[in-house]
C-alpha cells in the first residue's frame, strides 16, 4: 500500500452536470508529497453515463450500484 495516497470518494446520485465542478475542486488542491484517486460511486443515476470522467480525468475511478442511498455508495468507495 502506497503510505502518500490520498482516496476521495464521492457518492453521487444524479449530479451528472456537478461533478466536473467537485472532480476539479479535489484536482486542484495542493498536495505535493501525495498520490491521489478519486473514486465517485455512482449510485444508480439516471441522468448521465458517468463512465465518462473515468475516461476524461486522470486518477478517477467510477463504480456503479444500484440505487441503495448515500451510506451505502459510501460503503462501496470505502
């Protein structure tokens, strides 16, 4: 296990269009000595195809579930 990696897990339910803005938010944050991952946990939205920022953004991770609520997609990222 890499001791400098940073994982930011991000639940998301139909925030296709937001996501972009908290993916860059993480992206530019100022962590010098640290690898970092995003893991989003789609959690069963209807309002996008969210393979897309896995394909589109270095470092980013998308896993699918069914829709069974935040501490649950939460759980998955973990």
């Amino acid at each position: 296990m890499d001791e400098n990696l940073i994982s930011v897990i991000i639940p998301v339910y139909n925030r296709f269009t937001r996501l972009s803005l908290a993916i860059e938010s993480v992206i530019n944050q100022e962590i010098d000595k640290f690898c970092l991952e995003i893991i989003v946990v789609n959690d069963g939205s209807t309002d996008g195809d969210y393979s897309f920022f896995e394909h589109n953004y270095n470092n980013v991770k998308v896993i699918h579930q069914n829709n069974n609520g935040v501490s649950s997609a939460r759980n998955l990222g973990i």
